[in-house]
C-alpha cells in the first residue's frame, strides 16, 4: 500500500513537471484571432437531409 502511495507520487510528479517543462515557449507567434472559425463541408451531411446530388 505504501509502495502505491508512493508511486502515485512520483507519477504526479513527473506530470506536474512535464506541464511545468513543456509551458509556452517565449518565440511562439502568438494566434492570429481574427481569422473566423468556420467549419469546412468535409462531405457529411446534416441529419434529417436526404442525399442530394
């Protein structure tokens, strides 16, 4: 049991220095947010529409 308490640990561990490692690097561009967010027609169609060709 203590063996899994500690293991525990050490896997919160790594993950929190992983996020801590991996954060925002400084030279990133930032995201360009005027662009609008519109979905692209992927060939699906909506439900409840027949397929029309």
């Amino acid at each position: 049991m203590i063996v899994a308490g500690l293991a525990m640990m050490v896997l919160a561990l790594a993950a929190l220095l992983m996020v801590v490692l991996t954060s925002t690097d400084p030279d990133q561009e930032p995201a360009n947010n005027n662009e609008p967010v519109a979905p692209t027609r992927d060939g699906l169609h909506l439900a409840g529409q027949g397929y029309r060709s």
